[in-house]
C-alpha cells in the first residue's frame, strides 16, 4: 500500500452491490491526481462501504492510502486499485 497526498478530480455517486455472499454494500469510483508530481498521474480508484458517502469535490486536496492489486484471469491481467483510507485536507481552491 502507498500513502500520498493527492487532488480529487472526481467523484462518482455511490452504488449498491451485491457481492459474492449475497450481501449488499456500497461502492463508488473516486479519480486522484498526484499533486506535485512530475508527470501528475492519475489514478481511478475504487471505494467500498461508508466510505461513499463522504463528500469529495474537485480539486479538495486528500491523503489516501491505494492498494495495487492484480488479479489474472485466463493469461490475461487485470490491474485494480483500492482506495483503502482517504481523509480531506484541505478544500479545493
């Protein structure tokens, strides 16, 4: 896992799944920009449970911890990203 600073450019609205155990559960997509990197990459991560509902607007500026996982499936790999914690610093300006 990799803790950084980062700038929220987007945040979708959080859906309701179902998942393998027949539970149901929030989960939403959130994008993060490196704010002061060299290349500014962008990362589209995946958020679960009560942590949709917080609200992040773009440009507030967070510290999210993102787990990189790889799933492979038939030769073929398959990248995704967690965001596991994310807390708001500051408001975008």
């Amino acid at each position: 896992m990799e803790t950084k600073i980062f700038r929220v450019v987007q945040k979708d609205a959080p859906e309701t799944i179902t998942t393998k155990k027949g539970e149901t559960m929030k989960k939403c997509r959130i994008i993060l920009k490196e704010d002061e990197s060299e290349f500014c990459d962008q990362f589209v991560c995946a958020m679960f449970g009560p942590q949709c509902d917080n609200a992040y607007e773009p440009g507030d500026l967070v510290l999210a911890k993102l787990q990189f996982l790889d799933h492979q499936f038939q030769g073929n790999h398959y990248p995704e990203i967690y965001a596991r914690s994310i807390v708001k610093l500051a408001v975008g300006f």
